[in-house]
RNA sequence: GGCGGAUUGCCAGAGUGGUCAAUUGGGCUUGACUGUAAAUCAAGUGUCCUUUAGCUACGCAGGUUCGAACCCUGCAUCCGCCA
C-alpha cells in the first residue's frame, strides 16, 4: 500500500455547505481508522490521556465524539513507548473513538514567554498581559531555528521537541489526527516577529514535520493511518493568515500531503471571525476545502459560533474542564460562580432544561459545597456538565446546519438566553 | 490555697513603648480561566468615607507616658505544676 492508499483510510466529506448569511459554514464527516466525527464537532481536552476526573465512557455518554491529547504531556510521562505498546492512546485509555494530539507546539508558547495564556485577549487587556509574561529566567521553553528546548516542568530536566521528534512522538502515541510542531506567537510580539516566526519556524516545522509523518506512515505501514494536521498561524494579520493557509495548502513530500488544518495561534478576540474567515476563504481558494479545519483551543460560547460560521469543523479546549473545576458552569444565560454565597441554600439544578447527569441528581447547593470544599466528586460533576453544555451546543448547531435552520437556531439560542 | 504561663481581628497565630488598623496561614467574599506548569491564580476582608484624614479596636477596669496591643495595678477566664 503506497502512502497516497494509505491517506485515504483518513477522508472528510462534506455533507452541506454554506447557509445565505454564511457562506463559509459547513456539516460533514470526518472519517478515521477509529471511527467518524461529524463535524461541526467539540473535541474535549484529556492532555495526560484522561479527562481530569471524568471516565471515557461517561464522556461518551455525553456525546463526544473525539478525544485530544499531548505528546509534551505523554512524553514526559508516562513516555510515548508506553501509549505504544499499549496499543496507542485510545487503548491505553480505553476510549474507543477517534483521538487527535496536539504537536507540544502549545508547550513553546505557554512554557515560554507565555505564561497567562496570551493568545485570545482583547487589545485593551495587551498592558496586562505584557505585566503577566515571565522574565527570561522563568521560562521553560527555548525556541531555535531547529526546535524547542523545554525545562521539564515536572522535573527540570532538559528536553528537545524538533518537528521529527513531535512527529515520532505523535506516531508512537497513535492519534487518528496529529498536528504538525508549530510556534505558537502571542499578539505581544510584533509583527516583525510573526513574519520571521511563520518563514523561519512553523513553515519549516510544518514541512519536517509532514517529511517526518511521510517516513513513519512508511515505516510503519501496518499501523492505520494516522493523519496530519498543518497548523496556520499569522496572528491578525489578513495577509500573513492567507499567505501561510495558501503555503500549507499547497505543501507535499513524497507525494503527501496535509489531510487538515489546525487554525492557531494569538487571535485578537473582536476579530475572531474575520480572522478565522481569512483563513477558510484562502483555503477554499487553495483547493482544500474538502479538507477538514479546526480551531485550536477555543470553545467560548461566541467564538464556537464565530468559529462554525467560518467553516471550521472541529475544536477543542480545556475550558469547559477548567473553569469546571474551578467552579465556573455553564448555562444557557450565563456562567454563574457555583462559590457564590447565594448558591450555598439554592436547591435547583445547575439549569433544568439541562438533560446531563448531573442536572439530573445534584443541586446547585451540594455542588457548591463541594466545590468549596475541594472535594474531587465536585470536579467530576462540574465537569460533566460543563462538557454536556458545550457538545450538546456544537451538536445542536450541527443539526441546524444539517436541517438548513442554523439562523433560526442561534437566534433561539441567544433569545432563551 | 501557692507558684508559673496565657487571653490579639471569623479561626489559628505573630507582634512586647511610637514606622500597628496590626506580619502570616486558614476561612469568608468577589473576580479570572480559550491547542492544561491550573482540583489553579488574583483581589478584598473593623467602621464611616472623597481621602494621604477621622472614629472604634489587641479579655475587663484603672494607671504610668508626649505616646500603650506592648509597661504597672486590680479583676475575670483558661492551662500547667505543687498542696
């Protein structure tokens, strides 16, 4: 089997496209050697190959379809060799769907000079977060030409991410859907920055790391196929995220190239949509809109429909397990603070139209004492719920594109809320 | 009954003459969290308020002093040891 027959075990159809009011918008299928997403889809975040204190059969249950994982993560530990002999990572973790790995390309910038995540703010929280990012001694992400050097921040130890190592990395914990190493540049750097970041770095990196993909498809060929993501970055600027999503999209070594795109990277937070259009018109224009996109790390209510309205298929976050754990939860109106003194006697559900498990059992009031007092079932319940918020949102739009009453739905969306 | 030690803000616990409205924890209150260094982090927490100003506060009552949480006297309560 050549690598062209290998690729097609990874496909995505597009079942409908556009809508009058958005022409980039689409609902298809993504197809894996672990099973099929249907796109638009919520991929949740389980980093260390677990959603923090939610099992993978309640996950399922909530609807997810895909599960996200990382190889900075696995690699340190418990060591990508262990995710392969266990039979990849959705064995090892008995998560039986499909399953994605982010490159560690995070890791450059969140170990690095980006301590408080500096990739979605508002131009006006900029002073802030220049006050946030560390002094040179903090860091634990050094960036070269060649890759990255992390200080582990388990243990100081030294560690090297090159695209090759990304990649074997990658292979070894068997993800249906990789994403090539990238640099991820925050809107404090200048565009001078980003310009010698995207022609020097994630460009480069993009095209090791499809060479490196190429060499281990072959290598190992009775594996299934694991397929790859390019990563576009370019921050907010229009012709930097054209010109990177038409560079990527014409890639290929070997006769490979990439099978999706990974929308990344510093996103000024008004500009979200435009941002992420740029780029799904430029591919559409590349010949690659049969190609599936996701949006990397964002799941606020209005950026998933920013996002979906732009063409972007999939995303994935930590968010909603996050800030369930910190006792922030989702309803349809609003997040509301579970800590807050007014929910200590408040004996109602999170929100009862809510159809989760935990809605169904638990008050506010218990999940506030538990919240409080630390207590891990709190972190399970909160992240239960929160999870089922935002799939059951991504799903909902999902079958209102299917259905053709997309507008109809958002419009009820934001009514009810 | 005698000797010794204690009593500080919601709690624990520093402070032993002015720089103390009082260090630090915890609790409590409110925020934040977008490819997870996050079950984390930040701010606030006597009162009145426009304040760098007042007022009230370190068991209670007096006293010494320009000035007291801090020194002295008495009282109350608690804890040791000896009877």
């Amino acid at each position: 089997m050549n690598l062209a027959e290998k690729q097609t075990e990874f496909d995505f159809k597009i079942r409908r496209k556009g809508d009058p009011h958005f022409l980039l918008m689409r609902s298809g299928v993504i197809t894996t050697p672990h099973g099929r997403i249907e796109t638009p889809a919520f991929i949740p975040v389980a980093t260390r190959a677990t959603i923090k204190g939610v099992s993978p059969e309640i996950m399922h249950s909530l609807g997810a379809q895909a599960l996200l994982a990382n190889a900075y993560h696995l690699r340190l530990r418990p060591g990508e060799d262990i995710l392969d002999s266990a039979g990849g990572l959705g064995r090892f973790m008995n998560w039986n769907g499909p399953t994605f790995t982010d490159s560690g390309g995070f890791q450059v910038m969140s170990l690095g000079v980006g301590f408080k995540k500096v990739i979605a703010m508002s131009v006006e929280e900029s002073s802030t977060a220049e006050k946030l990012a560390p002094k040179k001694k903090e860091q634990l992400a050094f960036i070269d030409q060649d890759g990255v050097t992390f200080k582990s921040h388990l243990d100081g130890g030294i560690l090297r991410f090159t695209p090759e190592i990304s990649l074997e990395v990658q292979h070894a914990i068997g993800a249906d859907i990789m994403f090539a190493f990238d640099e991820l540049t925050t809107l404090l750097h200048s565009r001078q920055y980003q310009v010698e970041s995207l022609e020097v770095r994630t460009h480069p990196w993009g095209i090791r790391s499809l060479q490196a993909h190429a060499e281990l498809t072959k290598k190992r060929a009775k594996k299934p196929y694991q397929a790859l993501f390019a990563v576009l970055q370019g921050a907010n600027f229009e012709d930097l995220r054209r010109q990177t999503a038409r560079y990527l999209a014409h890639a290929q070594v070997d006769g490979l190239d990439f099978d999706g795109f990974g929308i990344g990277g510093a996103l000024e937070k008004e500009r979200l949509a435009e941002i992420i259009g740029w780029c799904a018109d430029e591919l559409n224009s590349a010949d690659a809109e049969e190609k599936p996109r996701h949006l990397l790390g964002i799941s606020a209510v209005s950026d998933l429909f920013s996002g979906v309205e732009n063409g972007v298929d999939t995303f994935d976050c930590v968010s909603p397990a996050r800030e369930a754990r910190n006792g922030a939860l989702y309803t349809p109106s609003k997040r509301i603070n579970i800590k807050n003194a007014k929910y200590r006697a408040d004996f109602t559900p999170i929100d009862d139209r809510c159809d989760c498990y935990t809605c169904a059992h638990y008050t506010k009031a218990y999940l506030a004492h538990l919240i409080k007092s630390g207590e891990m079932f709190g972190a399970t319940l909160a992240t239960i719920h929160n999870e089922r918020f935002i799939l059951q949102l991504v799903d909902n739009m999902r079958k209102s594109i299917q259905n053709g009453n997309y507008q109809e739905f958002k419009e009820q969306f934001f009514a009810n809320s």
